[in-house]
C-alpha cells in the first residue's frame, strides 16, 4: 500500500486505489448484499412489497431443502462438480508434468499451443464442437460405424458426455496452474529421488506432488467453481439424444430468475450456491494445507 | 555394510547431437579409492558422472560397476549414489527424511527408518538436527545432510558432483577433511569432480585430469604434478612456464629445444627426436634468478612486475617478444631491488624442466 503511493505518489496513487474500492464495493460487495437482503424476502407480487408480509425469513432456503427436486439437483451438482474437478486433475496432472518436466524445446511449445489454441474459441462454440462430435450422425458414430465397431448410431448423450465436456471445458484452468508449480519443481530432486532407488509413483507421491500443491488447490478451486457456475455446457450436452435431460442447479437458478420471475428464491439459491463452493475452497485449502498466500501466488 | 566397488569405463564416449562432450574415455578406478576428475568447467566431468549413475547411456563404450556391464540398468537399480552438484535436498522433508529417503523407496518400515537416520546423521555429525527442515541448516549441515541420504542407500560408489563449490573457503577446507575422513570409515569408491585443483590435489587417492571432453592424464597428485602429460596439465594442474620451439639434439634421457629464446635442455621422457616440435615446461618453484654468465638454460628479458605473497614473490619476467615467465623466489632477504624494466636472467636445471610433444603432431 505504502508501496503504492511511493511509486505513484498522493493523487495518482489515491485515484488508483480508490477505484479498485470503488469497483469492489459497487460491483462486489453491494450486488452480494442486494442479493443476501433479497433471498431473505418471500416472494410477494409488487403492491404487497414492503408491506406488512414482506417480513426477513429462511424461508426461501428451507424450499432448497424441502423441495425434493430441487435439493436433489442441488447435491447433484455439487457431486458432479466435484467429479468433474477429479477426472479433470487426473487428466491434467500426466499433461502438466510432461509439459513441465519431460518435454524440451519446440515440442513443448507445439503441445502448448496445441491445449491454448482451442481456447481462442469462445465456451459455447467449443462445448457445441463437442455436441457435434458426440450426435447421433457425428464424428464419433461414423468412425465407430467406419470401423465397423457398430452397425447403427448409438445416443452419446447422458452423464458421461457432459462429464467429457467440462472437463474439455475446464482443462487450461487445470492445467496452468499445475503446469507452473511442477514447472517450478527442480529436475534434480527428482532424479535425486530416482537415484535413491524410488519408483515412479513414490517419485510423484512424494517428491511432485507436495511441491505442486499449490497449483493444484489453484487449479481444483478453479474448476470446480467453474463447473458448479456453469449453465451452457450441461444445458447443451444434455440435449444430446439419450441425455437425462437431467439439471444442473445454475438451470433451476436460472429458470427462477427469468422463467418464474421468482427473484427471492433463485437469490437464495444462488447464494446457498455461492456458499458451498466458498466451503470448498477453504476445504480445499485445508487439505491440500496451503495459505491464501500461496494460493494468490 | 558399507563396501566399496571398482569403476570401469571402456572408451566411454557420450554425445548429444554433434557435441562430443565425453571422448573415449578409459579408466579404471579401484574399489574403495578417493578418484577425482579435475578440469575447467564444461569439460564434462558431470556428464561423466551421469553416465556412471545411469541418468544417461553412453553413446560409445562400456561402463562396469564391479565388473558387471550397466548397460540399461537404470539410475535406480545402480549400486551408486549421486550428490548433486546443488545437493538436491527434499526441502518440504524433515531432515532425518530425507536422509531415510533411500530406505523408504525400499520399503523399510519407518521405526528402522528413524533408526538408520538417526546413526547415518551421527556419523556426519548432526545428531538431534533430525526434526528440522532442510531450510533451517546452514550450509554445511546441507551438504553432510546430502552425504548422509546418500550414504543410506549403502551404495558401492559416491558419486560427488562439486559438492563444496557453494560453501567459504573455511568451510570448504573442514569439509574436504570430513569428507575423506567419512570415505576411509566407510571404505565406500569416491568419485569426485572438482575444478579446483587444490581440492583435488588435497583429497584424492588418484586424479584424472580432463579438458574438452578427453581424459588427458590419470595418476596420484604427485605424479601428475612432478610429470604432466600434456601442457594443458602442467598449466592447470599448478602453474607453469611453458615455451615452444624444436628439438635439435638428444643426449640420454634429456634433448636440447631450439626456441625463440636460445637453446634449452630439459627432460625427454617421450623420447622425442631432432626435429619434432615439442613444448618445455617449468614450475615457477624451480626457476631462479642467475647473475652473471652462468652456463646452463638461461632466459633473458626485463623485469615485468613483482608480486609479494608471502614467504615468495612471483618475478614476472618480459622476455624479447613479449612472452612472460614467472619465477617464484624464496622471500629470504637474499633479492635484490627489482624495479620493473631493469634486465635480468633467470634460469633453470634441465632435469626441472621437461618436454613434451606438440598435440597433433606423429
Ligand atoms: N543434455 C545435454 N545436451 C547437450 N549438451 C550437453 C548436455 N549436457 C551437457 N552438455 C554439454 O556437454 C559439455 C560438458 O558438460 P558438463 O555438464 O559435463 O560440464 P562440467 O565439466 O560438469 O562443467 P561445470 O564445471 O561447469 O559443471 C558442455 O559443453 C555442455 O554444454
Ligand atoms: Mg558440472
């Protein structure tokens, strides 16, 4: 802070900062608040609001938990965000370490640019590729059929194809932060390690892993958060013949504020929402035992 | 136990891409000897002592540990272990793991664990520093930490890969002591890099002198020093006057150099004949100043500088073409005023001098 008005000096330096408050406040903090005071009102039609029934209550969160669907849906998607930070970690983990540790020179560029360049592409178009690949006349069903694997079409759709999805969705968010901890990792503490005599996975277990803790705490929270805020992609591959059509709860969120135009409600959800996944991270944190220092490293 | 085991190199060669950086080295070193390779950086006394730990296959060549050929037996299966050029500690382990790395990785229960690290880290004396974290020892502590983890894994050959170059003079001197201390309790092969010479003059049973990826002389510090096989040695091995010229004549085990600077006599151990180019070499030590006419290998020229160190002084001495010879002089009071510019004559016995072949040449 002082730093800041050293470099900047007094006026320069209290616009910069004063912005940045401004921008927290207005953007971050009263929005939230908003939000808060607004998922604590019931849902009355507009001539009673303020009156005598618009009175503070858990109501609208007590629906989340009574309402079997909705509750359901809830678990579902923590569950599955969870899942999809999982596989996207066990995906990324062997493409980091090779990134960072294996591959030299203009390989590693190439491999670089090949995981960055999808993602000049915007979510939607990237998540609707794979709704090509995966219909029921798509990539994948032809070069089955090509391969003569299958005689006709199958449906692609359903949880697994949502789960391909995310993580494909995801991946750089995973990826970079593991690739920059491992990266950071001395080579010769691992040959050191190999030179004692471990085996590869003792290597990982004990030398890479501890060391790269960090990224991936950085790298879960991210992609869970992402994961469990995101409505294209299950919205889209959902629709996938042979989908459940089964709902992601930023959907239930959604169709509260603008299908019900029930406000209080879907502001309840989303802040019940919002209040898991902040759980998450400070579990995260808690077991990977790294400090918001690192973290913001 | 502890038991050391010999190494063999086999006109080991090693290149990557076009750069040679190892040239058919061969070697034998004796099971429980203190071997260093001494030369200047970039030589490739690292990439040597990769190919014995099997962090890379030679390219040409046989490497035997205790007579076995390790072709294709990896780091981890090698009867060696490494210290690493920057230690390469576990810094997120307590000590006494990381000295029980080895033992763990061979799935020694942990109660032995403790026990084993807890006599490995009193043998280089930092008992009761077990608990801490590497980060919290000074930079001794981590070095001896590296021998113990190194030392747990009971292996036949030490690899030490410039181990003291981070630590002070101070230090760096207690810490050779210790180490051949360590290395004669344990019987354990040493094989240690260096580009210091004094640290490897000091410490080792036997040296190999390396420049440009080639081994250009093996033997003990003496021997390497009383006769070294190529000019390169002589100058880096110690210091050096050395001059060029041709031999014009041999008599017995000694032969007459014509150089730009007259005839000089020095040993012949090659057995150069008349007319082969050859290069002599002297020590500074055996160099005198002459007065007078006095027979013998005399060099000419003008007083370049003196250099005060001590109980000698370094005369640097400007010969007609501007070459330099140094003449180290005992500091007794004995000197006369040297103004730098004033004409002297130095001088050596020919059996102080030897000459050696030109590199290149039959
Ligand atoms: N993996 C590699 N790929 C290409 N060249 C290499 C590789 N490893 C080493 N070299 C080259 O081989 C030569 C010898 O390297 P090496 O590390 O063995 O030197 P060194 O004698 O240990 O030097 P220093 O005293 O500086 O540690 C150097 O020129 C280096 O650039
Ligand atoms: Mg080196």
């Amino acid at each position: 802070m002082a730093e800041l008005f050293r470099r900047l000096g007094a006026v320069a330096g209290a616009l910069v900062l004063g912005t940045v408050i401004l921008w927290v406040l207005f953007l971050v903090v009263l929005p939230q608040l908003f939000m808060v005071d607004m998922s604590l009102r019931p849902h009355l039609p507009v001539p009673e609001q303020g009156g005598p029934a618009d009175v503070r209550s858990l109501a609208n969160y007590a629906t989340l938990f009574a309402n079997d669907a909705h509750r359901g849906i809830f678990l579902r998607t923590i569950f599955s965000a969870a899942l999809v930070t999982v596989l996207a970690l066990v995906v990324c983990y062997p493409v980091a370490y090779y990134l960072a540790q294996v591959a030299r020179g203009p390989t590693a560029a190439l491999l670089v640019l090949g995981l960055v360049v999808p993602f000049w592409v915007n979510e939607i178009l990237r998540t609707f590729s794979w709704f090509l690949i995966l219909s029921r006349n798509g990539l994948l069903n032809q070069v089955l059929m090509g391969l003569g694997l299958t005689e006709a079409p199958l449906n692609m759709g359903g949880v697994g194809a949502v789960m391909v999805g995310m993580v494909y969705a995801y991946i750089l968010f995973m990826v970079f932060p593991l690739y920059n901890a491992i990266e950071s990792l001395d080579r010769n503490q691992i040959e050191a390690a190999r030179d004692l005599g471990a085996s590869w996975p003792r290597i990982h277990a004990r030398v890479v892993v501890p060391h790269a803790k960090p990224g991936i705490a950085v790298g879960c929270i991210m992609t869970f958060m992402l994961a469990a805020g995101t409505v294209a992609v299950p919205q889209l591959l959902e629709a996938l013949p042979g989908g459940t059509n089964a709902r992601w709860f930023t959907q239930v969120i959604y169709s509260l504020f603008f299908d019900g135009g029930d406000w209080n409600s879907g502001a309840a959800y989303a802040f019940a929402l919002l209040v898991s996944c902040v759980i998450f991270i400070f579990v995260m944190m808690r077991v990977f035992r790294v400090g918001i220092a690192d973290v913001a490293k | 136990m502890l038991a050391g085991q010999s190494v063999t190199l086999e006109r080991v060669s090693m290149a990557f891409g076009d750069f040679v950086a190892v040239r058919n080295a061969d070697l034998h070193i004796e099971a429980g000897e203190f071997f260093s390779f001494l030369g200047p950086s970039g030589c490739g006394k690292t990439t040597i002592l990769r190919l014995i730990s099997g962090f890379n296959e030679p390219t040409g060549g046989v490497i035997r540990i205790g007579g076995a050929d390790m072709a294709g037996i990896g780091p981890n299966r090698r009867p060696t272990a490494l210290i690493f050029q920057n230690l390469a500690l576990f810094p997120l382990m307590k000590v006494w793991e990381n000295v029980a790395f080895g033992l763990e990785a061979r799935g020694v229960a942990r109660a032995e664990r403790r026990r084993r690290a807890g006599e490995l880290l009193e043998l280089v004396a930092l008992e009761g520093q077990g608990e801490k974290l590497v980060s919290a020892l000074s930079g001794g502590q981590r070095q001896r930490v590296a021998i113990a983890r190194a030392l747990a894994v009971e292996p036949a050959v030490l690899l030490l890969d410039e181990p003291l170059s981070a630590l002070d003079l101070k230090l760096r001197q207690k810490m050779r002591a210790e180490l051949r201390t360590i290395q004669q309790k344990t019987g354990v092969t040493f094989v240690y890099i260096t580009h210091d010479q004094g640290e490897a003059l000091t410490m080792s049973d036997r040296i190999a002198v390396m420049s440009h990826g080639r081994i250009e002389q093996v033997g003990t510090a003496d021997a390497i020093y009383r006769a070294p096989a190529s000019a390169f040695v002589a100058t880096f091995v110690g210091e050096s006057n050395v001059l060029a010229g041709r031999v014009i004549g041999t008599s017995g085990d000694e032969a007459i150099l014509e150089t730009a600077h007259g005839s000089l006599a020095g040993r012949n151990p090659h057995g150069l004949d008349a007319g082969a180019r050859a290069q002599l070499v002297v020590r500074p030590e055996r160099c005198r100043l002459l007065d007078g006419d006095a027979p013998g290998n005399r060099l000419a020229g003008t007083v370049e500088r003196l250099d005060f160190e001590g109980a000698f002084v370094s005369l640097v001495v400007r010969l007609d073409d501007g070459a330099e010879v140094t003449a180290q002089l005992a500091n007794d009071g004995s000197l006369p005023r040297l103004k730098p510019g004033t004409p002297v004559a130095i001088g050596f016995a020919a059996e102080a001098a030897l000459l050696l072949p030109v590199a290149g040449d039959g």
